[in-house]
C-alpha cells in the first residue's frame, strides 16, 4: 500500500475506534444520544471501504 493509504487507514481505524470507545452502551445503540457516533462510525466504515477500491483501482492501473 502506498503510504498516502496507510495513513488514512490508520485514521479511520482510529476515528472508528473512539466513535465506539464513547459511545454509551447503556442507553443502547439505536438510542437517539448514540445517533452522532453511528453516523460517525458508518462514515468511517464507508471511508475504509473506498480506501481499498481506490487502492486496487492505482494497483489496476499500475500493471498496465
């Protein structure tokens, strides 16, 4: 992986990794004070995901 990558899957895993630290689990996870981190967290699942799209996209393009 390029470094460009690494660094921001290393955000992401840390940003998904504090959504979840604070978020308060006696309330439940649909509770409407847990909404914030959830949206927090999908944001950050979804960067992950083009992460790796945009990272076999440049390998695709790399072979040619």
């Amino acid at each position: 992986m390029h470094l460009f990558y690494k660094i921001f899957l290393a955000l992401f895993v840390i940003f998904i990794g504090f959504n979840l630290y604070v978020m308060e689990w006696d309330l439940g996870f649909w509770h409407e004070e847990n909404a914030k981190f959830i949206l927090s967290i999908s944001a950050g699942v979804l960067g992950i995901l083009v992460l790796f799209v945009l990272h076999t996209m440049s390998k695709f393009a790399a072979k040619k």
